[in-house]
C-alpha cells in the first residue's frame, strides 16, 4: 500500500447483517461485559445496556482509550451501535482512528478486540487511506497489514 493508512475500519460481511453474538452467553455477564466495553472506549454511555430491550446508539471515541490520533477531524467519526438481547451490530462499519504505521496502533487492536462483547476476526478489517481528492477510501489491507493484524487479533 503507497500509502499510510489514517483508519481503521471494521465490517462483518454483508451476509452477517445480524451482527455478531455477544459473549458470554449468560445475559447478566454479558451485560456487564457490554457496558465495560463502551466505558472503556468511548464517551460515557447513559442509560446502560439492560439485556431485556433493544438499545441503539451512536458513540464517539474516548481520546485516552486511543494510542494516537492521526487528526482531530477523525475523532469526530461515530459509531452506530444497536445492541439487542444476545446480539450486536454496527450497521456503517466499526470506524477506528488510529495509523496503520504505529505499533501502539496493532498493541490497541489487540486489547479492542479482547475486550470487545463479540468475536472479532482480522479478515473484516479494512483500512481508509485518503486518496487523491482528499476523500475518504477504503481498501484491503496489504499483506504487512494483515499480517499485523492476524498477530493481534485472535
């Protein structure tokens, strides 16, 4: 890839339009675990998840969660979650402002998807580069990248 990659993005495939299961299947460590996972990674999150209802959200970053920020504009990325009985999803994608250039970048990874209610796997990573015209793309990762990521993301 020519060049550094600004983001992250990751998107379970299309056919995986229900989203990922929660773990742990019981609803009370489940909840817990869901509700660590946003307080941990972006901005507080009031009311918390109660399994008994469908929850739909839209969060941004917390800066401390991030090991380095490539510009400010990309802190302003939201992620739309819907949060169901035993189910999550991120309808437009997982967006993850960090570079594709740092270490710091892959060690977050690693401890994100640790820490995340639901599997993640390294396959549904893309990364956002911006092109010529200063828009937005995403692109699969180069072979460096995934390998990375396959490293981190177990």
């Amino acid at each position: 890839m020519a060049a550094c990659a600004i983001m992250f993005s990751y998107r379970p495939p299309k056919n995986s339009c229900w989203g990922h299961s929660i773990r742990p299947k019981d609803p009370l460590k489940a909840k817990q675990r869901v509700n660590t996972f946003f307080e941990t990674y972006f901005m507080r999150l009031d009311p918390e998840w109660d399994t008994t209802r469908q929850f739909t959200l839209t969060l941004t970053w917390k800066t401390s969660s991030l090991p380095n920020i490539e510009s400010a504009e990309n802190l302003e990325q939201q992620v739309l979650f819907i949060v169901t009985g035993n189910r999550v999803m991120f309808p437009g994608g997982l967006w993850i402002p960090i570079s594709s250039a740092d270490s710091a970048s892959y060690e977050f990874l690693g401890r994100f998807s640790a820490d995340a209610p639901f599997k993640m796997s390294p396959k549904h990573f893309q990364v956002g580069i911006l092109g010529k015209t200063g828009k937005l793309a995403l692109r699969e990762p180069d072979a460096d990248i995934a390998a990375r990521l396959q490293q981190v993301i177990v």
